[in-house]
C-alpha cells in the first residue's frame, strides 16, 4: 500500500473519478432519492453528507463543478 497511496489506513479502494447516475433506473424505480449539493467547499463536509446519504439508501449525487470540494482523498477518507 505505501508503493500505492501516500496516506492510507491498511485500505485501499479503487473508485472511479465520474460514477455515472443510471437515470434509467430511477425512471422505473417506485421510489428514488437524489442529493444535490451545492457550494460545499470544505472536503469534509463533503465526505461527512455523502457518507450519512449512503446510510440513507440514496440513489444518486449531483456536485456541481465550480464552488464546490474536488472528490479527493480527504472526501474518501471521511
């Protein structure tokens, strides 16, 4: 891990930089919640909602790409 990641806590996942919404899904889907953030700058703030919408069964997120936090290490880590 320490040849992979510069910080890491004995985990290591691979994620994809754009996951894409399955808009199709949620069309069919009975029920569907999407969170859209907007003008959350801080990266831990970032990683702290989108861990509690995971819990929450949410379907989708919408970041915008200006004003907000990039999805780096710090978001994963959180």
């Amino acid at each position: 891990l320490d040849q992979i990641a510069k910080s890491h806590q004995g985990v290591l996942a691979m994620v994809s930089e754009s996951p894409q919404i399955d808009w199709g899904a949620l069309k069919l889907s009975d029920y569907a919640c999407v969170l859209a953030l907007d003008g959350l700058e801080d990266p831990q703030n970032v990683g702290s909602i989108l861990r509690t919408g995971w819990l929450m069964g949410i379907d989708g997120v919408l970041v915008p790409k200006s004003r907000s936090a990039d999805l780096g290490p710090t978001v994963c880590k959180v």
